[in-house]
C-alpha cells in the first residue's frame, strides 16, 4: 500500500509498503561448541565414552545420527572436526576407532537457535552475480543480525531481485544452517599490528623484541612461537609481560577469517561470533559495495564487536560472500558504533560517518581504510524527533546531486526514526538539505516487538528512481519499503529545512 511519512511540509514523500517481512525461524540452527569450562569435566565425560563397549558406542552413535544429522550439513565432519578441537585432552596418542571419536565430538556440541528472537537491523548491495537476470533487474545481498538465545547476535544473509517494476522477490531461505570455517588471518602485515600495539599502549622492551624477530607478514601459529621463545628465554616473566603476552595473542585472535564451502547457499551461511572482542554479538553490519581509484570493487562492512562488557568497531572484508576477512579498526577516532563508510573515496582519501560521543555526527578522513585518527563534526539534533541523539543509518549513497545519507533520530521515550539528509558530493561536510520530520516512523502494528517503538536500517540502494530501503521494525522482524528518489531528492534540495 501506499502511505504518507509523517512529514507535515507540502508534497509529502510517498513511502511504499512492499509487504515482505523476514521474521525469525526458531527453527533454524547451528551447531556450536558446547565445552566445559574446567579441563577435569571434559576429561571425565571423554573418559565416560572410552569406557563404553564398542556395541554401545555404535548405538548410542546411531541415536545422534537419527536425532541429528538431517538437521546440519555435512553432520560427521562435524562431529570429526569437533573431536580433534578437543583430542588434546584424551590421556593417549591411540585414536580411538572412528565412531568412537564422531561419539565423543557429539557431546561438546549442542544445537543453537540463532535467530530466535529477532532478526532485523538489515544492509543491502548489489550481488555480485547480475546473470540471467530479465532486463531492468537488480539482484541484491541481505545482511541481517540475527539474535538467540543469550541475547548473541550472529550475521546471516538472504538475496532475491528488484524488477523494472520495482516488484520483489526474495530468493528461498533454506532450512539448513552453517557457520564458516575460522581461522586466524592467513598473513599479519607486520606494520599495521606495531601501530595496534601502540595503540594499546603495550609498546615495551617485550613486544619490540617480538616484533623484530617477525617478518613484514606473518602468521599467527609464527607469532606464538616469538612469543614462546621470548618468554623462555627470559623466565621468570613479570605480571606486566604476562599482561603484554595476553594483550598481543588477543589482538592476533580478533583479526580472523570466515570462509564457507562455495556449495552452501547463501541463505544458509552464518557467521557466528568467535573472536575475544565479538563474543556476545556481531552488531549491526553495514555492508557497502566500495570502487578503489582503479575501478576494482570490494565489498566492506562495518559492524560492532561486543563482548558483553564493551564495544569494539571492526571492518569486514570479501569480495564474494564466500570468503571475509575481519578485521579491528583502529585509531583514536575509530571508536563507538554506527561507523559508515562511503563507497568510494573522497579526493583520494577513505571516508567514513561516524558518532563519536553517543549524540551528534561525524565526518571522517584517513588514507589507511584500518587506521582513522580524523573527525569533524557534521550534524547535531535539531528537530524532536531526534534530540536524544542522531546516528548514520548505512553508508552514504551517491546521486548526482550529492551524497544522500539516511540517518536515525531518538526522541521522547526512546522512539527511533529514520531521516535523510543530502551532503555536497565534492565537500560532505556540507549539508545541503535536510528532512526537518522523519521518513520512517513506527506505527500501530509495528510497534511492538524485542525493543519497542524503534524502526531502524544499515544501509540501502538505489534501483532506478526507486530507494530500496529495508528497514526492523521493533528489534523483531524487517521488512521493505519504497520510496521515490526523485521526491525525496525534491524535498531534500528545495524543501523548508
């Protein structure tokens, strides 16, 4: 249906409702780690198994296969991978049999509904497959943070395609579930992890003397064996050095790599927290398609790494949704959430929005897309709506007249709106309009949810005259809408702001 936004200025923009709405599945899962704490527990429960007979391991091997293995792909890889994560704490170097060890990975595994109470906050960008499309179509990537049990959010995807009618479809999302292969960053560039570590503030006689004995790049397996090395040699360590050892494999362990088998689908790939800083949730990803000065294209996401005490802005990298690289960001501007980074840069420099004090925007600056040390203000609340604080709502889309940047607004009692305003294409730091009500705001049947009365986005695209805007409703479910570019850049240029 069609519906009016809130605005009481003359020539409302009119926002359409596709009536698409992606809501949880409870009954989408993963499997995950489920280990004890205490090595002597996991010891024992592996003790229990070894000390079954060979009859009842196949038994009780032949019930988890039944209850389980058409729930997850490739079920006793699983199992087997599962099982040499913890062989370390088996009491002898004889492998048990086969169906013994897919057993023993069985019990530190455990079912995880990682979208069961929410999914929302979505981005959207162009797939990287445009083929056989009809003419006048645009397929597109979905980003969505997906919330369990725990209050964990993980990052899951969908795709489907946009018309020349502006009609819909959202590709089949697939029952089956699967978190990536992780691994630490293949190579360390040795440069940008001296600058982390000074960052830090643990740049010591230790960490120097690590980090000459490294090459430019280097793994992490070379990077424990330095620090190993170090600390043998130099035995007894102080607390300070204890401290230093935790910090450098902790910076390590934050920079990682994702990948999936080409075979799983998209609708099936999840990224499921691992790292020490996201730990309790992968947040808000605002995906963008970048084009360097050379024309070649990457896709780059920012997203927020929680480790249930505190927040940590990290970068996501990957060309084709196969493979991402996660990676910290660093410098003294890179801090609190909602960072969005423009999709090309601004006279030959990177350049992102940000909110450095929970309240206004900022613009930012740097030539290394990990290191940003610049900000200047750029927006600060003005109208109600948005007085608690304003943020970014996805990185900023170029027209060809300026940057059109959608924006979120906090009022009275903690109600979220959308907004837009429009920057100078050649100086962003330029606001030439402005919306002075919200484009989106919630309504009667949407305000309900996980956290009420909040309607709230990372990012959307443009198809032709048509902004394609996916948008959660109350921290439960999203949905799409549509709205006229033409209108909206209309009011944006000449409306009262």
């Amino acid at each position: 249906m069609i519906k009016n936004n809130t605005s009481q200025e003359s020539s409302p923009i009119l926002v359409k409702d596709t009536g698409i709405i992606l809501a949880p599945d409870n009954q989408r899962v993963i499997a995950r780690s489920h280990i004890p704490f205490k090595e002597l527990r996991v010891e024992r429960i592996i003790s229990r198994v070894l000390s079954l007979d060979e009859s009842d391991v196949q038994k009780e091997l032949k019930s988890v296969v039944e209850k389980f293995s058409h729930r997850h792909h490739n079920f006793e890889v699983l199992l087997e991978r599962q099982f040499a994560f913890i062989r370390q704490f088996i009491p002898s170097d004889v492998l048990p049999s086969r169906e013994r060890r897919l057993l023993i990975g069985s019990f530190f595994l455990a079912e995880y509904s990682f979208e069961s109470a929410a999914l929302f906050n979505p981005s959207i960008v162009p797939h990287p497959d445009q083929s056989g499309l009809p003419p006048g179509s645009l397929r597109f990537i979905m980003s969505l943070r997906a919330t369990g049990e725990g209050h964990i959010s993980s990052l899951t995807f969908c795709s489907g395609y946009i018309d020349a009618n502006y009609n819909i479809s959202i590709d089949e999302i697939h029952g089956y579930a699967s978190t990536a292969e992780m691994k630490p960053n293949t190579l360390y560039e040795k440069v940008c992890f001296a600058k982390k570590i000074r960052e830090m503030d643990i740049d010591n006689v230790f960490t120097n003397s690590v980090l000459v004995s490294l090459s430019d790049q280097f793994t992490i397996d070379e990077l424990q064996e330095k620090l190993k090395a170090w600390i043998f040699d130099h035995h007894p360590i102080s607390q300070n050095d204890k401290l230093t050892f935790d910090k450098i494999l902790w910076l390590a362990q934050c920079n990682y790599e994702a990948h999936f088998d080409p075979s799983i689908s998209l609708s099936e790939r999840v990224i499921f927290p691992i790292s020490p800083s996201e730990q309790n949730g992968i947040e808000d990803a605002r995906f963008v398609l970048f084009t360097d000065d050379d024309g070649n294209k990457k896709y780059y996401a920012t997203y927020t790494a929680y480790d249930g005490k505190a927040i940590l802005p990290q970068l996501i990298e990957t060309e084709n949704f196969e493979h991402f690289k996660m990676i910290t960001l660093n410098g003294s501007a890179a801090v609190n959430k909602g960072l969005a980074l423009f999709p090309r840069k601004i006279h030959g420099r990177y350049a992102m929005i940000s909110r450095q004090d929970n309240e206004n925007l900022f613009l930012m600056y740097s030539d290394n897309i990990h290191f940003w040390h610049e900000s200047v203000p750029l927006m600060k609340p003005s109208y109600p709506w948005e007085f608690m604080q304003i943020g970014n709502c996805g990185s900023p889309i170029e027209t060809e007249h300026g940057w059109l940047l959608l924006t979120h607004g906090v009022g009275s009692f903690r109600q979220y709106s959308i907004g837009a305003i429009l920057l100078d294409k050649k100086n962003p730091s330029k606001i030439i309009g402005r919306l002075r009500e919200p484009l989106i705001h919630w309504t009667e049947t949407n305000r309900s949810g996980y956290v009420p009365n909040v309607v709230y986005t990372c990012g959307a695209l443009i198809h032709k005259d048509m902004l394609v805007l996916p948008y959660a409703m109350s921290d439960k479910k999203s949905t799409i809408s549509l709205i006229s570019i033409s209108s909206l850049l209309e009011k944006l240029l000449h409306g009262t702001s």
